[in-house]
C-alpha cells in the first residue's frame, strides 16, 4: 500500500467529519438565536407601547434574522460540499474484488458508522478492517484524486 495515497484520501475524507462538526455549530447557533426570538417577540407583545424601544427591538430582530438567513446559508454551503464528497465515493470506479472497500467507506463516510459498527455488518475481523480494507479503501480514493487531478 501506498502511505502517500492513504493520506491523501485521509486527508479529503476527514472533511466530512469536518463539516458535520460545523454543521452542528450552525445548527446550535440557529436554536440559539431562534429561542432569543422568541423570548423577544413574547416580551415585545406583552410591553405597552410607546417610546423608542419598540424601534429598538424591531432593529435587533431585522439583525437577528440576518444571522438566521447568513447561517441558513452557511449550512447549504457544508451540505453541498458533503454531497460531493459523498457523490465522490458513489461514483469511485473500482473492480470486484474491491467492492468490499468501497463498502467501507460508504459505511464510514457515508452512514458514519464506527469500525465497531462496520464489523457488526461486514462480519469481517475488527483487525482487518482497520489495518487492510480502510487502508485500501483510502488508498482507492488517494488515487482516484490523483487522477482526477491529472484530468483537470
């Protein structure tokens, strides 16, 4: 096996994990900011009016759903970007006997399933898989860049 192929598919894979973890952040930011709305608007109605505040906080909730519009944003971004990394390892070409890695890395990539996981489905030994077939399948998707690289 070759290490320079391993990393590099390393390398391209561990984004998505990457951009799950972003994911997530815009996704507590957005429970944050939606539940100051709301305590904002429940408060703002049941305020009598008058005086500048009302402009206050009109002003504060016109910003606030900017963040929520600049973060929705944000969120489809990562989500494309996941997308293609995923569409990469559906459309990886590989032989017979190298369907199994494929497997692999839809099972870990894709489903974000753990080694542990992937011996329950695969019935292959927890040893083999993290020492052979994850490194194949790395390799597998290291070349593939490469080649893509050289075609571009």
């Amino acid at each position: 096996m070759n290490r320079f192929y391993i990393n590099k598919g390393k390398k391209y894979l561990q984004q998505i994990q990457t951009l799950n973890e972003k994911m997530i952040q815009c996704n507590l930011m957005l429970s944050e900011i939606k539940k100051d709305c709301g305590k904002i608007t429940a408060s703002y109605s049941a305020s009598p009016g008058g005086g500048g505040k009302n402009n206050d906080i009109s002003d504060y909730l016109v910003k606030l759903e900017k963040q929520i519009a600049k973060i929705e944003h944000q969120k489809g971004e990562l989500f494309k970007k996941k997308g293609d990394i995923q569409q990469f390892i559906f459309n990886l070409k590989v032989s017979p006997t190298q369907e199994v890695c494929k497997r692999i890395l839809i099972l870990k990539y894709i489903n974000n399933k753990s080694f542990d996981e992937i011996y329950d489905t695969t019935h292959y030994s927890y040893s083999y898989i993290t020492k052979t077939l994850h490194p194949r399948a790395l390799e597998l998707v290291g070349k593939a860049l490469e080649d893509s690289t050289k075609c571009s």
